[in-house]
C-alpha cells in the first residue's frame, strides 16, 4: 500500500531533472513510510506493538529510499522532452 501511494505521488509531479526526481523520491518514501508507522501506532498500537511498528519503519525505510530515488529518476527521464527530426 504504501509503495502504491508513493508511485501515484511520484508520476503525479512533474520532474524533468534528474537530480530532482531522486531528491523527490527518497522525500516521498520517508514521509510514507513515517505517516504509516504514526498510523499504525495510533489505531494498532501498544507499548510493545509501537516497539515492533517502529523497528519495521526503520528496516524498510533505506530499501524504501532507494527505490523511490530510483522511481524519481526514472519519472524524470521520461519526462524529458524528444526531438524529433
């Protein structure tokens, strides 16, 4: 769910740089992953559930940056524009 959230977010704007589309996509797969775990530890926590919520954050949150940097990226090379002729 949350990776389907982040791509919708990421093809949604409109980055033509590179640079940009990996800042974009690291930002977007933190904030995600951050509001999940505020919500899972709202309505499913407990001391040792809110532990276990963020233990889990913390072990998906670099594979997370890594993939939308690389999502970013690849938003931002399709969104150059081509010449044709």
């Amino acid at each position: 769910m949350p990776a389907a959230l982040g791509t919708i977010v990421l093809w949604a704007l409109p980055i033509r740089r590179a640079w940009l589309g990996l800042m974009a996509g690291a930002l977007a797969a933190i904030g995600i992953i951050a509001v999940y775990a505020w919500f899972a530890m709202t309505f499913f926590g407990g001391f040792e559930e809110n532990i276990d919520i963020m233990i889990g954050a913390l072990v998906l949150s670099p594979p997370s940056c890594l993939a939308g940097a690389y999502a970013g990226f690849l938003r931002a090379r399709d969104q150059k524009p081509t010449h044709s002729g």
